[in-house]
C-alpha cells in the first residue's frame, strides 16, 4: 500500500511571522546576556546559598516573625477594602452599555489603565516619600493597585451582564438608579466579590515585597535580615510566609469558587 | 395605580447566617485598619510633592536622548528582553508541567502532584526568586530572566493544563489507535490543538511580565527598576517622572499589541 501523504501548504505569511517570533526571542536573550550554560555552570553556588537558608532555618526566629506577618495581612485586607470600595462607582463609569457615553467611559478606561501600568512597588516607594517609612505607605499604594485590578475586571463584567434585564426594567420606565440597583448590581456582584477576593490575593502576595521599599510588612524584615546576611532567618521568612500565603490561597479560591 | 410589592421572607437561620459573614467581615477589616497607624504625612512631603509636580511637567529629557548603556531608551529595551526570553523559558517548561497536571494524559492521581507542584511555585514570589537567582548568575538581567521563567510556570502550567484537559480527546485516540508512540501522539496530536490557546495565554503571560521586569531591577536583576528606585530615594524626582511615563506609555503599547493579536488568536 502506498503511503498517503499530505502535502504541507506553503505559507510566506506563517513563516515569516515564526521567523520574526525567533528573531525577537534570540535577539533579546542575546541583548540581555542570557547564556543557559553559564548558569547551569553557576548552579553550584545557588545551592550553597539554599543550603544556609534551609538546612536548617532558624526556627528560633520564627516567633518575631509572627506580628510583621500579621501586619502584611492587615496592609492586604485594608487595602483590598479601599480598592474594592472605590472600584465599584468607577467600573459603572468605565461600562460603555450603562451611562452609553464615550464622552465619560472613554477617559476613565484611559486614567483606569494608567493607574495599571504603575507597578504596585513604584507607587509604594513613591508613598514613603510622603508619608515616610510605615505600613501607611504600603495600605495607599495597595488602594491604588486594587484599585486598577479590580475595576478593570468589573467594568468588563458589567459589559458581559445579560442585556434582558435591563430591558425589562426599562419597558417598565425605570430610571437610571433604579436600573443599577436592580438589573446591573445583582448580576454582578457575584463577580464583584470574587474579583475583590482575588484582588486580596494578589495583594498578600504583594504586601509581602513591599516592605522591600519601606512600606511595611514582612519585606521590611526580610530586608533587614538580607542587609545583614542572616541567611537562615531569611529562610524561616520565606517558609513561614509561603505556607500563610498558600493558606489564604486555598481558602480564598475555595470561597471564589463557590460566590461564582 | 397602586405599586406591586413583592417581600422577600427571611428565615430567623438566615439572618443568623448572614450577621455571622457580615459581621464577621466587619471585624476583620476593623482589625486591619487598627492596625495601620496614621502616623501623618512627613514634614518633607510638601516640597516632596511639589517637587515631583514639577518633575511631571518638566521631565527630565536628557535622560531619554541618552544612548549609552546608561540612558533610558538601554533601560527599557533591556526590560523588554527580559520579560521576552523570561517568558519564552517559562512557555517551554510550562508544558511538560502542564502535561504532569492533566487528568487526561497522566491520570487522576498524578495529575494532582502535578497541579499542587504548579501551584507552589505560582505563591513563591518572584522577587525572592530573583534575589537567590542573583546569588547564582550573579546581578543582571540573566537574573530577572530565570526568575520571571520559573514564577510564571506557575500560572502559565496551570493555563496550560487546563486547556489540554478541555481538547478534543478523538485525536489522540485516532493516533493511539493506529500505534503512535507517545511522542509522536503528544506532537501531532495534543500540541497543534491547543496551540492557539497556548500561545494566547503565553501572549497574556508577558503582558504581566513585563510589568514584573519593571519591578526586578529593585533586588538588581536588570531592567528599568534599578533607575527608577535609585531616582525616587535620591529624590531625583524630573528623572523618576519620565521613566515613569516611558513605562506606562510601553506597557500600554505591548498591552494593545498583544491583546489585539490574543483576539485574532483564539
């Protein structure tokens, strides 16, 4: 029996594009030094720094780790509040299908995306310049960063809601109020908390750095221990806020889980 | 015409229900925000914030005309590349991560190892990786590289995985059927189907990505971080401001062009 065998269509437009896709991947390995075999030459001294950090850690440090910790939880949760609560009026701004005005949905997506390309990290130091080093600085830029993160994604599922219920209500002559409460508020505030939920997340994993600039938290310790090359405190941080971390993880998404 | 009303009957249970969340939140954001002291702003601030108005509206440009390795336009383009190669190394792990965690290649069982190994490393953070990569590659871009590629197996893995166990399962019956080996069943059959979606969310992966980069250079591992940090705590405020701006501006800028093409993708 013979073989069959397809023939591959020749694209110019595929390759080209998979050519350029290579170029742009080897070119900018090339431009940032990145040479695989050099690091796999290197890895002998990463493990020596993992072997002062982990075998074993300093468990006797774990007890001064505890209230830092709690304060990067309390940064997570105030900030999350603030966020969330001032990303609810601007996500209704931000929907093209509730006030049906470019004039106004527009601007705010564009002022909404600014504030989302600001890393978390740059506004927390830009904040200890204000209000000096503290937990303080820390809360206001993770406001803001929630902020970005969760206005986005409610004012994309107030766009997805179904239209029918707003039509509905406005066949009965409801005013714009009145639809908000009741068409456009109970069809996503499912989401809204889950998104919120999501945005804690993020931000436990964040507080955590910030403290690297300043703004409070367990990275503040973490730095401290760094500078002074307390490897095996280091490496009791690292477990302790990575299992908190996981915790929270696993029980938030567990509750995302059952909101959506 | 009267009005129609329509009362809602709540049960004693779940009023209970409903005060224990409610009231059990309350409780906890009032814990967080006890705990957060006002301690006002510096006595600095206001010169701090006139200064940096006055960076906004005069940035500092010759450090944008600036060529050399020390100029912004090197920064940028170094933070570019790495989140290009960062996010290229962590693709390519991410499958055979991706292939551990899916119920429909490696079973129930082992697809469970596998979805809790990519979660451990989605809670690592990616800036204390990058600080034990510094201790291994020395500080640099190679750095933040390695980093952003294990951190974002993490995400990317569990993408993965959960698209390869929604693909279509007749494929790779058909070649299993006519004795393909394993390889060639994974090549011609699992990879081209989920491809597009691959490379959507690997798309998605470096738009996050290239934020990241921007904040790497913070711990030394390259990219426009490490100028922008010195420049807010030397207070350098013409200076901060336009890397700012020239940060926001790029990151938009990938941001339309990925997701433009992501919308072409899938």
């Amino acid at each position: 029996m013979d073989k069959i065998v397809v023939p591959k269509p020749r694209n110019l437009r595929r390759n080209a594009v998979v050519l350029s896709v290579v170029f742009l991947i080897v070119g900018s390995a090339v431009f940032a030094g990145f040479n695989p075999i050099e690091i796999i030459e290197n890895f002998s001294k990463g493990k020596r720094l993992l072997g002062r950090m982990f075998l074993p850690p300093d468990w006797s440090y774990s007890a001064k780790v505890i209230s830092p910790l709690l304060e990067t939880i309390r940064m997570a949760i105030v900030g999350t509040f603030w966020g969330a609560l001032t990303a609810l009026p601007v996500a209704v701004l931000a929907a093209g299908n509730f006030l049906k005005n470019p004039w106004i949905s527009k601007p705010v997506r564009l002022i909404l995306n600014v504030f989302r390309t600001i890393p978390a990290m740059v506004l927390a130091s830009l904040f200890v310049a204000v209000y000096g080093i503290g937990p303080f600085s820390g809360v206001v830029a993770l406001s803001i960063f929630t902020f970005g993160l969760i206005s986005k994604l409610t004012y994309e599922s107030i766009e997805a809601i179904d239209f029918g219920q707003v039509e509905a209500l406005m066949s009965l002559g409801a005013d714009k109020p009145n639809i908000l409460r009741y068409a456009i508020m109970p069809q996503i505030l499912p989401q809204f908390m889950s998104y919120t939920l999501y945005g804690f997340e993020v931000n436990v994993r964040a507080a955590a750095v910030l403290g690297y600039v300043g703004a409070g938290g367990i990275g503040q310790t973490f730095e401290h221990n760094l500078a002074w090359r307390n490897f095996d405190r280091v490496g009791v941080i690292i477990v302790i806020s990575f299992v908190v971390v996981l915790i929270i993880d696993f029980v938030s998404s567990h509750i995302r889980k059952r909101l959506v | 015409m009267e009005n129609i009303v329509v009362r809602k009957t709540i049960t004693p249970g779940q009023i209970l229900y409903r005060v224990i969340n409610y009231g059990g939140l309350a409780l906890l954001i009032l814990w967080g925000m006890l705990g957060i002291p006002y301690k006002g702003i510096m006595a600095t601030a206001e010169g701090t914030i006139a200064s940096l108005l006055s960076g906004i509206v005069h940035p500092d440009m010759s450090y944008l005309s600036n060529m050399t390795i020390d100029g912004l336009p090197y920064a940028i383009l170094e933070t570019i590349a790495i989140a290009i190669s960062g996010t290229f190394v962590s693709a390519v792990i991410s499958i055979p991560f991706a292939l551990l965690a899916s119920q429909n290649i490696v079973g129930q069982r082992v697809s469970l190892v596998g979805k809790f190994i990519i979660t451990l490393i989605r809670t690592f953070p990616e800036l204390i990786l990058a600080l034990i990569f510094i201790s291994v590659v020395g500080p640099g871009a190679p750095a933040g590289i390695l980093a952003l590629g294990i951190h974002s197996i993490g995400m990317l893995g569990k993408l993965f995985s959960e698209a390869i166990e929604s693909m279509d399962m007749g494929v790779k019956e058909a070649l299993e059927s006519c004795g393909g080996s394993s390889m060639e069943v994974l090549f011609r059959a699992v990879l081209p189907q989920v491809s597009p979606e691959l490379i959507s969310y690997t798309l998605y992966r470096f738009e996050i990505n290239m934020r990241a980069a921007s904040t790497l250079g913070l711990v030394g591992a390259g990219g426009i971080g490490a100028p922008l940090i010195f420049a807010i705590r030397t207070r350098a405020w013409p200076r901060a401001m336009i890397i700012v701006m020239v940060l926001v501006l790029t990151v938009s800028i990938i941001d339309m062009i990925s997701s433009r093409i992501r919308k072409g993708l899938v």
